[in-house]
C-alpha cells in the first residue's frame, strides 16, 4: 500500500453521475480525486473507422462485459438479462444512442398512482429536476424540436433536430395512419457544431461511441471540462472498498492500480459513488466491514434489490422501398407516446415508449437484423435475399417500465473474481405479470404500426421462455427514496447511516420511468452536486436526516 | 498512475492464433456453399479463410475446427444437414462467414460499385442528408401534471 492521500471529495466512476458531480464541485473550487477502472478512449480507437466495424461489436465494442472480458471488466454472473455496461472515461455513455428522454411529472410519482410491488413516490418531484434537465440538455449539446405537448412546456434545444435517412418518413406516415401520438427524438447529439465539438456527419453508427465528438458522452459533457478545471482522474483505478472511520463514516476509497498491482488508499470527508447499477452495489456491498457486516449502507437490505431495467420488445421490420437504415444517427428518430400512461383498460398498470429508427450495418441485416430472428438465405438464394433486406429496414423498440422488485437483484458472487480478485456482482431479474403484459399489449401495437406503415414483414422477439432483455438501463438498485427501511439514499443522495458517502446514478432512480433514464441521471447528478456545495458552504455535514423526509 | 489504453480483440492479429491449413481449406469451401458467386458479387469462400484466420481466437479456432472436421464433405447437402441437425454449430459458421463477408471491403465497394450509397467505414466520410425531419403536422398527446397524479382503479 502506498501512503495515504489526502483529498477533499473522492468521486468512484467517471460515467455520468460521476463527471456530473465532479465537474460542479470543480467549478465550484472543491478539489477532486476521480477513480475509473477504465481506460481513457482515443478517437482512434473507435470502430467506425474501419470496414468490419460490425465485427467490432462482437469484440472490444461488445456491449457486455462477459463478452468483451477486458481487464477493466468486471464479471456478471447469474442471469435474467444481458448485462449491458461499459467501463471507460465516459462509463456507458461510450456505448449508447443518445435516446434523449425527460421522465414525465407522474412518473415521480408511480406510488400515489397505484404503489404496485415495491413502487413508491420519488422523494423529490419532475419540478424540481427541471432546472438540471436544462442544463444538463446544454452540456449535452442536445438536438431536438420544441413543442411536444406530451411533455410540460421547456426551453429550445441547444441544437435543431437531426436529419435523419428515409425511414424517418416511413415512420412518421405509418403513426399518422393510425392517429397516434409521435414526436422527433431529442438525442444527445449535436446536429450542429457545439462547443467545440463537430456536429453530426450522420454516419449511422453511434453505439461504439463517436470519434468525432458529435455524441454527447459524459467525457464531452463533464471529464474534459472538469480536467480543464483540475480534476485528478486516475483511470485503471479499481475501486476494492470504500472505507469508514470508527464511527461509521465514509473515510476514503481503497483502489488497486490495475497496471502495477499496487494498491492505494485516497482518503476524504465526502464519497461520491457513481458506479452505474450493478458496479454500484457491487462496490456497496464488497465494502462490508465489522460495523456494517452485510455491506455498506445495508443496514436494511436495500443495496442491490430492485433493480429495473426496462422490459424490451426489439423488432425488425422490413419494407419494400429503401429505407436507408445504415445512414443517418443511430440515435432514434421518432418516439410515440400514445400508450406512455398508464391506462387501466390493458390490464396493466405503467406505460410504454415505441422508439423507431435506423439499424446496423450489411453484416448485422445479413444476419438478422437486430433481432437476429431470420437471417438472409445461404446458398444461391443469398444475393437475391440480401439485396431485399439491406436498405430495407427498420429498428423499433418497445420499451416498459417494469416494476420494482425484491428479488430482482444485485449481489456477489461467491466464486468468482475480477482480474483483480474482487468478487464480482451477480444478477437476478425476472419480469412482473404486470410487465409481461405490457409486453405482449406492445408487442401487438408493433405489429399493427407495421401493417399501418405498409410493411412487408415484421420480426419480433418473443416474451416467452427465451425472453432475455437487453440491460441497458441498470436502475433502482441504491435507490432514493423517503425512509431508509425502503431505499439507500434520501432525496440528496446521501446514504442512510453512512455520513459522508452519497451515491448518484441510474442505481439512485426510485423508479424507473418508461424512457432511457441518461437525462434523468445527469440532471438527478447536477441537483446533487448542488447540494453538497451547499453544504460545504454552509459547513454542514453530509449527511442523511434520519427523519422522514419531505418532499424537497 | 499509469495509463492504460484500450485494446483491442477484434483487430486482424490480435490473437496470431490463425487456422490449421485443413481448417482455413474447408471454411473456404464452406464460404463457397453460403454465399457463392454472383453475376455481381464475389463468392465468399477466401474472403471469409482470410478474415476468421486473421482474427480468430484459439478457442474460436478449435469450435471451428471442431464444426468443420466432422463434416464428412463440405457440399450443399453436409450444410444443410448441420443446419437442420445442430442449428447452434451452423449459426457459429454462418455467422463467421456472414461478418467477415459484409466486412470486407472488397464487398462493400462492389455494393457501392452496383448503386449502394452503403460506403464501408461509416467515419470519416458519413453520409449528406438533404431532407429535414418530418414534423407533426397534427401534434397529438398529453401528460399528467404532478398535482394532477392520482390512484388508478385497477
């Protein structure tokens, strides 16, 4: 062990939460210590530069980290899901879409709207994200139009909507003959040049990140202006435990150097923990002690339950005119929110977000598409079929808010380790009959958008024995909440029973909204930030009021 | 704090692992049978012996070999049995042969060469877009303000 640093604010995790926070406290004159396990990204070492970029992503650009199986990784066992997280400068923002949705007001408040499983208010309200959902929107550089009246009225977007290829007006027409609700997507992508960054070249692949700066990751939102203010981030930093003093408190992280082995101890009076849904707990839990013997800020068996991930229905779907589905961001095009409230009448409680847009590339429609259900033809049948497919398809999701659970979870493996000897987080997750039938009641929306849009055919993964989603969205698993018998943190993030620890990312989310919960997770970061200066100002410890708390 | 930089396993050589000559000779035939020769398009025989060589893993190698040397022949017939008969082992060989086909740039230029706008590396060139997104001529939809949220009857 090296000797002990001294630092005033320790941050764990250089993704969104974390870069959210570290670059507020920087600005603000709080010196800050960053650890990433991670590695930083050069442009160059994006995918889109090469020809078989596709293969890429079977690869380094994998989005799960028991495929990729990089040191940086970390494994997921256990099952459920396909974990999906990327441990870099940036986090999972190197590897995303820019989906830019804001939770709607009664999404905060699912618990006052039926309280089904473990669904609770948040503590804090869309009102009072709103403010850092605008400033979180221009660090982003954020690209969209104005005037959606499924949302409360906001400001401009800091960029006008993108351009998209021709499946963008496929879509529209295809939600117009049935009278749906749709919109433009907002994406965290400039559509013009931003701040220094270069606007988009519409290049039709965003999800191994973006050489050209156009995709709004944290890296270009918050890590290069907080190394410009003096951030110190130390990268292959792996975080082994968050330590605590003899009364409790968080004291300072354990890291080991994933390069030289050697291990090192930073020591200070704030604790940011910023690790995303599964890194979180996981570093929660491994930080168990003889005060806090089932892990850190567990005292009520919270860390790690109630993971929600949003249920997936993902689809193909294949038309006879060129679509262009290789041209263009991958972000989406076009949302519809026509069945985003809860409605009764289907049986279910919660809402859903249909997302339509551009697909992969000629490997990917080679084989399948993005469901991979019916590849082209081998054989002599192979050029005639893939010229019917290629250039003819469309990406769609069905995306719901399911429900939190007990016994979705986060936990440790008993056996197996890191590359450096940490055990590594195990998943569990099952859907809610509620879930499911939101599931199939989309599912049947998708089909009918595709007849209404004049499809040829449509491919859509089944909810059934197979069903293992995508788990882009890792939420719920510290979660905010009023009363620490029920949630991990209280409404500023501080953790319940542990002074000088807050946790801020998708882990934080009391519930989990049915939209991509990025936006939500910056401006959930930057309220925070706020808090912890205010504190520091006014010379107040951080620390969780064991009262229960108001709305703030 | 050293720096550590990403790698990167899918790039030709990372493994220099390679196939055995009988290994890479049929995934060549097999190549041939799945995607042959067009008036257009090349079959995908050695492009796809060159691309899995180049970037294969040992235990990739080995599933390959494994797959391959219990062929009793490589014809239409063999690979339509493995496809009826292990779907799972026939997905490994397509899905070897189908990326490293539409992986090559050989291919992608003769699409482009045939009408494709699809141009390979998708950085640095990108693609012009003229058309302006369409906009909802007939705004539809609503939300729930905050104070507005009530119990639902289930």
């Amino acid at each position: 062990m090296s000797a002990v640093e001294q630092a005033e604010v320790v941050v764990i995790g250089a993704g969104v939460g974390g870069g959210a926070i570290a670059s507020r406290l920087l600005e603000s004159g709080v010196r800050v210590v960053m650890l990433e396990q991670g590695p930083h990204i050069d442009p160059l070492d994006h995918a889109q530069l090469r020809t078989d970029w596709e293969f890429s992503l079977t690869r380094e650009w994998a989005f799960d980290p028991n495929v990729r199986g990089l040191d940086e990784d970390y494994p997921v066992t256990g099952d459920g899901f396909n974990p999906f997280l990327f441990n870099a400068v940036g986090g999972s923002t190197n590897h995303y879409g820019g989906f830019w949705h804001r939770m709607k007001p009664a999404e905060f408040r699912k618990g006052t709207e039926h309280g089904l499983a473990n669904s609770e208010d948040w503590p804090i309200s869309h009102e009072d994200l709103v403010p850092y959902y605008e400033e979180n929107d221009r660090r982003f550089g954020v690209s969209g139009l104005a005037g959606d009246p499924s949302h409360p009225p906001r400001e401009p977007r800091p960029t006008p909507p993108l351009r998209h290829g021709p499946y963008a007006r496929i879509i529209a027409d295809g939600l117009d003959r049935l009278g749906w609700h749709w919109w433009p997507a907002d994406n965290a992508i400039a559509s013009v040049p931003y701040r220094g960054r270069q606007a988009c070249n519409n290049c039709g692949m965003c999800t191994p990140g973006c050489p050209r700066g156009s995709l709004g990751t944290a890296t270009e939102a918050y890590i290069k202006p907080a190394l410009r203010a003096g951030l110190d981030l130390r990268v292959g930093a792996r975080v082994v435990r968050i330590c605590t003093d003899h009364t409790g408190k968080a004291s300072g992280v354990e890291y080991v150097d994933r390069a030289t082995r050697a291990m090192h101890r930073v020591d200070a009076p704030l604790v940011v923990l910023a690790a995303n849904g599964i890194g979180t707990p996981r570093i929660l839990l491994n930080s168990a002690n003889a005060q806090a013997p089932h892990g850190l800020a567990n005292e009520h068996d919270q860390v790690g339950r109630n993971l929600m991930l949003h249920g997936y229905v993902l689809a193909d779907i294949w038309y006879d005119q060129p679509t262009g589905h290789f041209m263009g961001p991958w972000g989406a095009s076009t949302f519809s929110h026509e069945f985003h409230a809860t409605d009764a009448m289907r049986g279910a409680v919660n809402g859903m977000t249909l997302t339509f847009g551009a697909g992969f590339g000629p490997a990917a429609v080679s084989l399948g598409g993005t469901t991979g259900i019916a590849p082209v033809a081998w054989g002599q049948a192979h050029h005639a079929e893939f010229a019917r497919a290629f250039d003819h398809n469309v990406f769609a999701a069905l995306q719901i808010e399911d429900l939190p659970q007990s016994d979705n979870r986060i936990t440790l493996d008993p056996d197996v380790v890191d590359s450096s000897g940490i055990p590594a987080a195990r998943r569990h997750y099952r859907l809610h009959e509620n879930d499911r039938t939101l599931l199939e009641f989309g599912t049947q929306r998708l089909q009918e958008f595709a007849t209404a849009s004049g499809a040829r055919s449509i491919d859509v993964q089944p909810v059934d024995d197979r069903y293992n989603p995508p788990g882009w969205h890792l939420m719920g698993t510290a979660r905010m909440g009023a009363r620490p018998e029920s949630s991990v943190v209280d409404s500023w993030h501080r953790a319940w029973n542990v002074p000088g620890l807050v946790i801020c990312d998708g882990s934080s989310m009391t519930t989990g909204g049915a939209v991509n919960p990025t936006s939500t997770i910056g401006a959930m970061a930057l309220r925070c930030a706020d808090g912890l200066i205010a504190s520091m100002r006014s010379g107040l410890a951080v620390a969780a009021d064991p009262a229960p708390a108001g709305r703030a | 704090m050293t720096d550590i930089t990403m790698r990167h396993p899918s790039r030709p050589g990372f493994y220099n692992c390679g196939l055995p000559a009988a290994v890479r000779s049929s995934l060549a035939e097999a190549g041939d049978v799945l995607i042959p020769r067009s008036d257009t398009m090349p079959p995908a025989g050695d492009i796809a012996a060159l691309f899995v060589s180049e970037r294969v893993s040992p235990a990739e190698a080995a599933e390959l070999e494994g797959i391959l040397g219990a062929l009793t022949e490589v014809s239409v017939a063999t690979l339509t049995d493995l496809e009826l008969n292990r779907p799972e082992r026939f997905a490994v060989l397509r899905t070897w042969v189908y990326q490293a086909y539409y992986g090559s740039p050989v291919v992608t230029g003769l699409m482009q060469l045939q009408g494709s706008a699809y141009h390979g590396a998708p950085q640095p060139f990108g693609y012009e877009l003229h058309e302006d997104a369409p906009v909802p001529t007939e705004p539809r939809g609503t939300f729930i303000p905050t104070e507005e949220v009530v119990r639902v009857r289930r």
